[in-house]
C-alpha cells in the first residue's frame, strides 16, 4: 500500500471486496432471471421456439400489444408536451398542484388502476348501464385495456419533459416570437429540436411500460383468447397451462423489447445525457 | 369568451408565449378523464359503502392477512433494498473498474422488464427444481410457493429506487467534507458512517419509500411464486382481483381503499421523518 494513500477512499481490499459482493449479487438478482428467461424458450429446441410464436393466438396477442403501445404511447406524448409546455412556459396558480398530480398514476396499485375503470365502466359500474344500453364494450374489450394502459403509463414522456424544459426557460422561444415567428413554428424550430432526445428518452420508457403492463390490464382484460390477450396475459395463460416453452417463448419476446429499451436508454444518458433533464432518475 | 379570457388573464403572469390556454386546458382534460374521474370513483364507491362495512370488510380475517402479507414483507423487502442500494449505489458513485458501466445500466432492469416476465423467471429459478432452488433446497430452505419467494420477488422490482435515488446525492458530496473528518483524525469508516451516510439519509429514505410504495402494490412478479394460499401468501392485490372476479364490487373497493389508505400513511410518516432529519442535520 501507497504511503500516499487517498484519505477519501476506502482501502484497496475493501473496494475489491465491496464491487465483487455487489457484481454477485446483481448477478444473482438481476442477469440469472434474465438468462433464465431465454434457456427454459428454448429447452425444447429452436423448433418448438418458433412454433410457440407463430401460434394463431400468440400472434393475435403481439398485434393487441402493438395496437396498444400504438394508442397509448402517442396520447400520452400529446399530453406530455401540452403538460411541459404549460408547466415549464408559464407561471400561474396550481402548478405544483399538477404536477403532483400528473405522478399520482405511479403510486396507485397497477390491480386499483385496473379496478377503477371497472368501477366506472364494469357492468355493475357508474356508467355500466348506459353503456350497455348503447351497445358499447370497454370492459373487458380492447377500450379498457388501451384506458388502463394509458392511465399506468400517463407520467412517463411528462415527468421527462417538465424539468428539462424548465431548465431550459423560455428565452429561445420568446426571442423567435419576437422575431415575427409564429407560435406553432416556434414550437416545431425551436423548443422541439432543444427536447427530441428528452422526448425519446420519455416515449422509451412509456412503450416499455405499456407493452409489459401486465396488472392493470389483466383486471379489466377477462383474458378472452385471441381478442382481449395481450402478450402479458398470453404469457400468464401459457404459463399456468403448463406450456411452459411456449410461455418463456412469448416471455422472451418481452424481455428483448426489455433489453432493446435499456440498451437505447443507456445510448442516450452516455451520448446526450446534458440534453436529458438534470436531476430525473424516475421509473 | 371574454368572461373565459379574463379568468385565464388572472390565472397566470404575463407572457409573451402563446398556448398556455391550449395547452394547460388539454393538460387538464386528459388528466380529469384519465385520472381524476376514475380514481374520485373509487372514493365515491368507498364513501357508499359507509365506515362500518368498509371496516367489516377489511377487518375479515382473510383481509388482514392479506393486508399484513404485502404491508410486512414490502417492508422487509424494502429494508433490505435500502442496504443492498446504498452498496450498488456507493460502488457504481465511488469506484472504478471494468464492466461499471453494464452493472450500472443493469440496475434498471427491474424497470423495463415487464412484470409477469420477471415473475415466470423467478420462479423457474427458485422452484425446487429450479437452478437456485435445488441449491437452497440442499439446505432446507424453500423459497417458491412461499412467503419467502414474495419477498425475493419484491427485492428484485424494488431495487433500482435507492439506486437511482442515492446516485446523484453520492455523486454530489464535497470531496472536501471527507479530507477536512481525515485531517480532524477520523478514521475512514468513521468518515463513512458518521459524515457520509448521514448527508445521504434523507435521499435514501426517498428511495426506501418508493420501493416500499411500488412492493405493496406489485401484482405480476409476486403472484406466479407465491403459491397464492390464503391467510399464508396472499397478497392484497391479489385478493382485489379475487373478489372482482366474484363481482364483489364492495369487496374489491374497500380492499383497495385500505392499501391506498394506509400506503398514504407510511408515506406521511416517511415524509415527516425526512423533514425531521433534514432538520436535524441543517439541510434546507
């Protein structure tokens, strides 16, 4: 050992010991169920892999996921950007009031998000009879699943969006504006260029999340084969039907879209990591 | 609309940006029909039942358990978490070495993989005939099918909130606070755990807090290890789902009424006792 040691540091053995005891136990906890995932999809060869996925009802299951994603996604980055731009562009009354709000969604039960919307549309809910009486399904059909998608993914593209556009302030803008420019152009030259990374980052973590979500969905799903499924559920169906190649095959899907999402993620905090907001860290 | 125009003037400062009518009333509608309207529901339904059935409810036995079952073991799930994160975090801040930087983007796992994925692989690895099963299983320890494997599961979706929490609260310390406690003569876990940690506390209670709020609700990864029997490895959510899939509406609401109510109170208690520590240690 260094007579020079570095007083703000611990010694050299128990820094070793230290990333080793936390190398393991990410090891254990984190890459062994991720492994695992890819080893019990393929146990039964690379045949029945492909089978398992090209299976009429895990096909119907990947098209509902992907429509979801397609609906849900885009409403919540229309409601990200209108939210940032009020928030971050303006100072009035209420705003730290909607902005909690704007994360209630993350600390409600992923079965309670699932639950209210059965409350207000179920057949015993508030709005069940009329909506029975107008012929129109939400619960358990494709409506309520893309609803309670939305509401689990509703702060993700918002919660990136407002701090970094705070940080940014208006100054841009109002230069533009007072250079004759008009409000939409402004919008569409100068504050989107400043918040495309932020926003993808945003719409990453959205998608990742309304593709996987599987609580919310699953109560107000009823798991009808091939029209209510999204992959999730088909997963679960799979699983407790003892498929389990088919399940893991279905599972491996998700778990590639899982790690495309952090590998993009990572790409994005190393390369333009100043153009992220500051201070996020959010699930 | 001049009425509407006046209200909106009143309502924010003076700027020279336009939209914010548009944009705050879209930012609000969306935000009523998504959010607010279902979740005032749920409270409406709560208030019809009335205190004594909501209390008849959840003081049936198989309610409790449920309640202690996810309550308990979040608790203790987030406890370890808070250890195990303040080492990942601690290692990933202050230390560098090859393959930091995977380990670092790895901790985000928990996040991106969806739930009844993580929850199929769990229990694949810890079911007795599993890769880690079979191990403990050596030593007499069963873990899928029980509490226990609850409480894995609940380690594994919580563990990136102190992560990600202490992370930037690490990297910020002062190298000078350190070098000032090794010149005064402290040792140098002294220095850590005296000097340290205790700036850190108040960020590592968020993330406790937040791993702890997402375990008493997590539905996906739980249920597949559990084994779901009753009064043993039931867990709150579960038993939402249970009762709804009988149509107990009642049921189901006061359940969730309970879970939502008492999360609010811990998280009220958390929240006093990290204004009380910021107090104590002249944070602002």
């Amino acid at each position: 050992m260094s007579k020079h040691r570095d007083v703000t540091q611990e010694r050299r053995l128990v820094q070793c010991l230290l990333i080793a005891g936390v190398a393991l136990f990410l090891a254990i906890f984190l890459v062994l169920p991720l492994v695992i995932v890819f080893v019990e999809a393929f146990r039964n060869g690379v045949r029945t892999y492909f089978e398992a996925l090209t299976d009429p009802e895990s096909l119907a299951a990947i098209r509902l996921t992907l429509l979801v994603a397609a609906i849900a996604v885009p409403a919540n980055l229309l409601f990200g950007i209108a939210a940032s731009w009020a928030i971050a562009k303006f100072d009035f009354h209420g705003k730290s009031v909607l902005n909690t709000l704007i994360d209630l969604p993350f600390s409600v039960s992923p079965v309670i998000s699932g639950l209210i919307y059965v409350l207000l549309f179920g057949a015993q809910g508030v709005l069940g009879p009329w909506l029975e009486a107008h012929g129109v399904q939400i619960i358990f059909a494709v409506p309520g699943i893309v609803l309670a998608t939305i509401f689990v993914t509703f702060p993700f593209v918002a919660r990136e969006l407002i701090p970094l556009m705070q940080q940014q302030g208006a100054r841009e803008e109002e230069m533009a504006l007072s250079l004759g420019a008009s409000g939409f152009k402004t919008f569409l030259l100068v504050t989107l260029p400043n918040i495309k990374w932020g926003l993808l980052y945003g719409v990453l973590l959205c998608n990742a999340r309304a593709m996987g979500e599987f609580g919310a969905v699953s109560v107000v799903s009823g798991h009808i084969r091939g029209v209510t499924n999204t992959m999730p559920l088909h997963v679960e169906i799979l699983y407790n039907e003892y498929s389990f190649a088919a399940a893991f095959a279905v599972a491996s899907l998700l778990a590639m879209l899982a790690l495309i999402t952090l590998v993009m993620k990572s790409l994005l905090e190393w390369r333009f990591g100043a153009e992220l907001a500051a201070r996020k860290r959010h699930p | 609309m001049s009425g509407r125009r006046n209200w909106l003037q009143r309502l924010r400062q003076e700027s020279a940006i336009p939209g914010f009518g548009l944009a705050l009333g879209y930012s609000l509608t969306w935000l009523g029909l998504i959010v607010l309207v279902p979740l005032a529901v749920l409270v409406l339904r709560a208030l019809e039942l009335g205190p004594s059935e909501l209390w008849r409810i959840i003081s049936d036995d198989r309610t409790r358990a449920a309640l202690r079952v996810s309550f308990g073991l979040s608790f203790l799930a987030a406890v370890v978490n808070g250890i195990a994160g303040l080492a990942v975090a601690w290692v990933l801040v202050r230390y560098r070495f090859p393959g930091r930087r995977l380990l670092d983007a790895l901790v985000d796992l928990p996040f991106a993989l969806p739930t009844a994925v993580a929850g199929i692989a769990l229990t694949a690895l810890y079911a007795p005939n599993g890769w880690l099963g079979s191990l403990l299983k050596m030593i007499g320890i069963k873990v899928a099918y029980t509490p226990l494997g609850i409480f894995i599961a609940l380690v594994f979706i919580g563990l990136p909130f102190v992560v990600r929490t202490l992370q930037p609260v690490l990297e910020d310390i002062d190298h000078e606070i350190e070098e000032a406690a090794a010149t005064l003569g402290a040792r140098r876990w002294q220095t850590v755990f005296q000097v340290l940690l205790p700036t850190v506390f108040p960020a590592w209670l968020t993330g406790f807090a937040l791993a702890l709020a997402r375990a008493v609700g997590e539905y996906g990864s739980v249920i597949f290890i559990a084994g779901n029997i009753p009064y043993v490895s039931e867990i709150a959510p579960l038993l939402i789902v249970i009762r709804l899939e009988e149509f107990n509406y009642a049921g189901a609401t006061a359940i969730a009424t309970a879970m939502l109510f008492i999360a609010f109170v811990l998280l009220l208690i958390i929240n006093l006792l990290q204004v009380w520590t910021r107090r104590r240690l002249g944070h602002v």
